[in-house]
C-alpha cells in the first residue's frame, strides 16, 4: 500500500486544479461570491500542504525525545486548517461588503457557473474519497481536510445557485449575500475542526462505543484475574493508547500474571485498531471493587 502522504499530494495537484477553475470563474464574470469560493480554495492548496509535512511528520519513528511517537503532528495541520479558514471567512465578508453597496454586472455568468460547477464536481468526488481513506487508516489530517473539500462543494454548489438567481432576478446585491452566505459557513465549518482537533491535543478519552468494546475484551479476556481498575484511554491520530491496573491473586506467579495481560493485549489489539496497551498489575488487596469485576472464572 502507498503510504499516506501520497494522498496529500495527490490533494494538493487537485486542489491547485480546483482552485484554477473556480479563479477562471470569477475572473470571467466578477462575480464577488465566485471569488469568495476561489479565495476559499486557496485554503485547501495550503493545507494540503501542510498535511503532506504532518503525515511525514507523523509517520516518522519514536525517537528519545518522543517515545510515544509524533502522532500528534496531524492535529496541528487540522488546527491550522481551521485557523486558515477563518482567515478566508474574514476576506470574503470584507469583499461581500465592498460589493453589496458597490454591486456590478455580472460578465459571462453561464461560462462561469459551468467551470465552476466542474470545479464542484471534482471536489465533492476527491472529498468523499479523502474522508473515506481519512477514515480507514486513522488520519485526523487527511480526514480535516477531506471534509473541508467536501465543505468546499456544498459551499459551491450555494454559490452555483447564487449566482444564478442573481442573473435571472437581476438584484445584484444577492450576489454579496450569497458571498457573506458563504463565509458564515466555511467559518463554522473551521471552528468545528479546530474543536475536534484540540480534543485529540487534549488528549481526549475514545469515544462511547470504544470504550464499550475495551471494556468487553478485558472482561473476556482477563480469566484468572479479579478486576480491573482505573482504566485510562486516548487518541494520538492513528494509536489509542490503553492503559489500566489489573488486580489478579496474590499467590499467582508473574509468568501467569504475565499470560494473562498477553491475551488481553491481543484481544484489544484485535479489536481496537491502533490499540497500545499498558497493564500494571497489583495483588488482591489493592482492588477497589470498581471499573470491570472479571471474576476468576469467567
């Protein structure tokens, strides 16, 4: 399999194809919401970038400095993607504006709604597929900005819309509503991957269900043990670190301690892609009679 940044740089070629269309489009008929959508594609040319740089990044072994690996690197380049999004919400609310109270004719709208409607289609299909892998190996960078693509087509597909009632009505001024429109949505759509992104630098536990499924394979697994407590989880983009005490009897010998935690680890290793799991064990007398009773026989 290609490793994951190769898709990084394929979004960067098909962000710089968008974002040529969709300047094309504006430059063809002035339109100040096809500009807010061009201005908002310059956005996906830098954070493919910079998600190509955190992939490498992240890809790259634990080191001394770095024991735990440099996972984390992903969320910045999401973070930075939500900053950056804000930043073109700003640009385009100035520009929808400057043009609500100074409208213009529009110039060759036909010829400008069809480029940018291609330009719509490639996205929303390079979206949907940068989700997809995203999704399948663990990639908060390559998810962030699978989504913001995907943003980036709905958004287009308003300003399509625009533009066109603007023409057939002949009120101009909708077309700077349609603009300001657009920023209102781009900037939620950054706040909301920045509010993702900093629960992964949070170190944000798993979600529900996940947590549902550890808990099943330690139950299952543990036979011979008595409980387990103190459970602790996180994600660090791909890795969901694991970690617990399980309290097993005082005369058993480390070996069969030991044999224990390894079909505990394998279990979850099954079940939680990613999963790296740390077990401390401790005699009878520390239990707390809380977190997952496994019983000795179970």
């Amino acid at each position: 399999m290609k490793p994951v940044s190769h898709f990084a740089i394929v979004s960067l070629g098909v962000a710089l194809i968008v974002l040529a269309l969709k300047t094309v489009a504006w430059w063809v008929t002035g339109s100040v919401a096809l500009l807010s959508d061009a201005l908002e594609s310059i956005i996906n040319v830098v954070v493919a970038g910079a998600a190509w740089v955190a992939l490498r990044v992240s890809s790259t072994p634990p080191d001394d400095r770095h024991p735990f690996g440099h996972h984390k690197a992903e969320y910045f380049s999401a973070v930075l993607e939500g900053a950056l999004i804000a930043v073109a919400a700003l640009a385009i609310f100035r520009e929808a504006v400057l043009h609500f109270f100074q409208p213009r004719e529009l110039d060759a709208p036909a010829l400008g709604i069809a480029v940018n409607v291609a330009a719509s289609i490639i996205n929303a299909f390079w979206g949907w597929q940068l989700v997809r892998i995203g999704r399948r190996e663990r990639s908060p960078a390559l998810d962030a900005d699978g989504q913001h693509v995907m943003a980036d087509a709905v958004a287009s597909t308003g300003v399509v819309a625009g533009v066109g009632a603007t023409v057939l009505t002949g009120w101009l001024q909708l077309d700077a509503l349609v603009a300001a429109g657009v920023g209102v949505y781009i900037l939620l759509s950054g706040w909301r991957l920045i509010r993702e992104s900093v629960g992964g630098l949070m170190d944000e536990a798993v979600s529900p269900g996940t947590l549902e499924t550890i808990n099943a394979c330690i139950k299952q697994a543990a036979t011979g043990a008595i409980e387990a407590h103190d459970l602790q989880t996180r994600h660090a983009g791909p890795v969901t670190f694991i970690q617990f005490h399980l309290i097993v009897p005082g005369s058993m010998t480390v070996a069969a301690a030991h044999e224990i935690c390894d079909r505990i680890e394998h279990s979850l290793r099954e079940k939680v892609e990613g999963a790296r799991v740390a077990i401390h064990i401790e005699p009878e007398h520390k239990a707390k009679h809380t977190g997952i009773e496994v019983g000795q026989n179970a």
